[in-house]
C-alpha cells in the first residue's frame, strides 16, 4: 500500500513538470520544424551560394576590411656575395692544419717550441732564459755552448763551466750582436768561431784561460779580452786595423809586450794595465808625417801597471787629447 501511495505521488510530481512554461520554451528550441525555414536545407544548390550578397548591404561610408592570415616574416637577408681573394683565403684557412709555430732551428740539434733541444735533454730556452731576442744561460754549470735559436742576436752565458768554443757553436747565426762568456774555463777558441759572423758586434771573454785571442768580423765596436793568459804571439797582426768601428779595447791583465798597433782612429778607450809593456814607438798613436793630425776620440789609455816609462817618448802624445795614465818615472 505504502509503495502505491509514492507511484501515484511520483506521477503528479512529473505532471506539474511537464506543464511548467520554462519546460515547453526549451522543449519548442529542441524540436527542429522545417516548415518554419524558407531554405530547403535537403534540396540545397551549392552553386546558388552568391543569393546573399552582403556587399549590396555595405555603403560608400563603411569601410571594407579584408581579414586574412598573415604570412611569417621572412628572416632570410641577403648575403653579399664574397670577393674571391675572400674565398681564397677561407679555403686555404681550412685547408692549412693548426700548429704550434717553431722556433727556427739555431746552431745545433732540432728546431723545436722553446728552441733546439740541449745535451741535456731540455730546450734552450727551457734550460736558459729567453727574452725576446735575448738568450741568458748565466750560472747553469754549462760545459759547452748550448743550441742556440737562429733569431738570437745577444747570447749570454756567465759564471758556467765552459771549456772550449767551436766554431760549430755560432754556424748560422747571422743576427748574433753580442756573446758575454765571462768567468768560464775556456782555454782555446776555434780561430774561425766569431769571424764568420756578420752582425757581431760585443765580444766579452774575460776571467778565462785563452791564450789566443781569435780572428774576429770587422763589424766589432767592443772587445773584452781582460783577465787571459793571451801573450806576445796571442794576437794576430794588424788584428784590429780594418774595424772602423770599434770604440773599446780591454785588454788587461794579460801578458802583452806590445800595444797592438795600427789602431783605428774610431778608438775610444784602450785599456792595457798590467800587461808587460815596455817600449812604445813615437808614432804608435800620433802620425809624425803630419802634425796637424789629432786623435780626438781616443781619450782613455791605461798603462799603469806595465813596466813602461812614458816620460821617454813625448812625441807620442802630441796628438792626443790626453796622456795615458801610466808611470812617468
């Protein structure tokens, strides 16, 4: 009985529903009537598509916008064309392998970065200190010219162990200015070591044992061949006669019995002390043919020392523009 009495309940509810205004208003918008369109949606003609025409609706005041897609930009500039020494000069960049730039092989053994390889076993410039041009083996406990880079043109290895310079030891070196081997061992010199050199300039050999003093470029401006063992047949004759150049002349220390003449008028300082000198000629500094000869550049002799007196031989010094400090007496 109880499930009879909500049947009927549930009934009337569904009645009252479907009367409602807003129910029959959504029921109307759902059902599709075709009597209602003037279009026959089954018989339509596609080909009649231009019937409705909206521009007949559009006046002479209303502006036409025409509503498309844009295409993207296009981000692909123009490239000038490259020149062909350009080309050239790309294609042989990746043709051309990236190496390390060597350092031209010097005097000895194999052109390698940092400079040919030494006896031992290390570059030159590994072992020593280059700078620039400039190579330094000073203190190393050397006991021979190392390989040299063929740029060097100042080479110096002081306070080493160096007994003998080859003439092998500076082949090639045709940019070498100056060679500093003060305080070594050296005891002889290959005659030819420093006369092949075109560009030399500075020679210092001092504190050695050299007895010989070597054949040497007329290109020379200093030499420094103090504190030797070089003696009487220790320098070649008329050695420095053609170096028109040359300013500085240290010899002492030494066992010389001779000022070695002719000496170039572009002389500055000659330095003899504590030699064996004992005789000097008149004409050993001054020309006696022309006494209106002066030597003006020669301002600094030093014979003190050597077992010489001065006051013998005034004429020498006429032209001079100082005497030679020396004993008088």
């Amino acid at each position: 009985m109880r499930m009879l009495v909500q049947f009927v309940l549930g009934l009337f509810v569904l009645k009252v529903a479907v009367a409602s205004p807003r129910f029959a208003r959504q029921v109307d918008l759902d059902t599709y009537d075709s009597n209602n369109y003037d279009v026959d949606l089954e018989n339509l003609n596609l080909e009649n598509q231009d019937i409705y025409d909206y521009e007949d609706v559009l006046t002479i005041d209303d502006p036409q916008i025409e509503i498309g897609t844009l295409a993207p930009p296009d981000y692909n500039y123009p490239v000038p064309e490259a020149s062909l020494e350009e080309e050239e000069e790309e294609e042989e960049e990746e043709e051309l392998p990236l190496k390390p730039q060597l350092i031209p092989q010097g005097s000895g053994g194999s052109g390698v970065l940092m400079g040919p390889n030494t006896q031992k076993g290390m570059p030159t410039c590994l072992l020593c200190t280059c700078l620039g041009s400039s190579v330094y083996c000073d203190d190393l406990k050397l006991d021979s010219v190392p390989p040299l880079p063929k740029e060097t043109t100042h080479f110096y290895a002081r306070y080493n162990r160096i007994t003998k310079i080859n003439k092998s030891d500076f082949a090639s070196m045709n940019k070498l200015k100056r060679i500093d081997v003060t305080a070594n061992k050296i005891t002889s010199i290959d005659d030819n070591a420093f006369s092949g050199l075109p560009a030399l300039e500075e020679l210092v050999i001092r504190e050695n044992h050299i007895s010989q003093l070597p054949a040497l470029p007329v290109t020379m401006t200093l030499i420094d061949g103090s504190h030797n063992n070089i003696g009487a047949r220790g320098i070649h004759k008329e050695a420095f006669k053609d170096m028109a150049g040359l300013l500085y002349l240290y010899l002492t220390d030494n066992h010389i019995d001779h000022i070695p003449v002719p000496l170039p008028d572009s002389l500055r300082s000659l330095h003899l002390q504590r030699n064996n000198i004992q005789i000097m000629h008149e004409d050993t500094f001054c020309n006696l043919k022309d006494f209106n000869y002066i030597r003006n550049a020669l301002e600094d002799i030093r014979l003190d020392g050597n077992p010489i007196n001065l006051s013998r031989t005034p004429q020498a010094y006429i032209c001079l523009p100082r005497i030679p400090i020396g004993d008088l007496i």
